[in-house]
C-alpha cells in the first residue's frame, strides 16, 4: 500500500508499507492478546527498508498504525532537538 507520510526538505515523502501480523508471545500474563503487527516501510525512491512492530488491543487499519508511527517519529524528533 502507497502511503504519504508528509513533507520534509526535499518534498514529499512517499513510502509503500505492508502489514504483517504477528503472534503477541511476549504479552504480560494477566494482560489480553491484543494485536501485533510489524509494519515495513520502503522508500519509494532509495529502497530504504524500516520496520516497526506495533500492538493494539483492538484490530486496526493499516492507515491507522502508519499515522501512528509516523505522529511517533515526528514527535521523537522534536524532543531530540
């Protein structure tokens, strides 16, 4: 799936992601399975290949996680300034 993630200084950026669900076994006992998945993320461009493993009690939209990631990244890097 084609997803836009935003802008950056050399324009916008534009990432094919895939979602592949993966079994929860490091859930806490005592805590409900929920869903995990791993998202990959390639750069349309460099070919650049990210993953990112994801967990939510209820099923979502990969539109859904990628936002999530990329609201993530945007406030990780805002910190780190």
């Amino acid at each position: 799936m084609q997803l836009r993630t935003g802008h950056d200084t050399k324009g916008e950026r534009l990432y094919d992601w895939a979602m592949i669900e993966v079994n929860a076994d490091d859930t806490p006992p005592g805590h409900p399975d929920g869903h995990s998945h791993v998202l990959i993320r390639r750069h349309r461009r460099t070919g650049t290949v990210s993953f990112y493993r994801t967990w939510h009690p209820d099923l979502q939209p990969i539109s859904m996680l990628v936002s999530a990631v990329c609201r993530r990244k945007c406030t990780r890097a805002d910190a780190s300034e």
